[in-house]
C-alpha cells in the first residue's frame, strides 16, 4: 500500500531541481505523491501551513513537513 | 542503474527523521543511498563540505546538496 506524500513548491528554480531529485525519487512503490504549485493553488495555502510549512519546496509525509533547502517563504506566496 | 546518493546525518533527532522519512525512501531501483554519521566520521567532513553541505541532515545527490530542515550546522561537528 502506498502513502500519501504532497510536495509543495512555487515554480522557483531550487522547486523544480528539489522536485525532480527529491519529490519524484522517492520510492513508487511506498509513496503516491501529489505536486502541489502554492502559487497557482493558492486555495492549498492554508492546509500546507497547517501541516508546518514555513518554505517552499517543502514534502509533508504523514502530516510532518521535509523543507528541502530553500526557495520562498510560504508568507511571500500569500 | 542505480545512481550513487549520500545522506549525512549527525544522529539528531531531525536526522534520524529525516533518514527514515526522505533517504531510505527514494526509489532502491534508481538510488543506492550511503548513509554517513559525520559526528562519528569525521573524516568525511571536507568531502560534504567540498558538495556544499551546509547543515545536516542533508542528501547529496549527483553532486548537489538537498538540505532537509535543520539539525546542526556543520561547524557544530568539527
């Protein structure tokens, strides 16, 4: 069975290289992951910071935040 | 063909997270991940420094650091 993984970004160039080597790297067989561009949804705003977002790009997996080096400010998308 | 992945740890509480979380979740069919305690390795210290390690925990992967939240600086194990 897979888990649930939404990687959250902004389109930003340290977004799309974390993307590309961190959020579709992980295991397929563990992880369904959902792409989710804060800036162009912003409506998942909310559920992101919920979750403990503070940058973009950022994993959650299980309902706990991975920020994977540093893009934006989850503050700057708003 | 498995590309070559290095995950650098120090045994915090955040690495040991994260190791689990991110590192020994990316795909086995395209990453061969080494794992690397630097607070217990301190030979290796240079070699994540010369990748642009900055802080641990961090994965390098293809020669680029993805720093996954923060655990300590790499000064902090020298």
């Amino acid at each position: 069975m897979t888990q649930k993984a939404i990687f959250y970004h902004a389109g930003c160039s340290v977004c799309v290289d974390a993307e590309q080597r961190i959020a579709t790297a992980l295991d397929p067989a563990a992880y369904d992951v959902e792409i989710v561009h804060l800036g162009s949804d912003k409506g998942r705003l909310n559920e992101a910071e919920a979750a403990g977002v503070k940058s973009v790009p950022a994993l959650v997996i299980d309902g706990q935040p991975y920020h994977i080096n540093f893009g934006a400010d989850l503050s700057a998308l708003r």
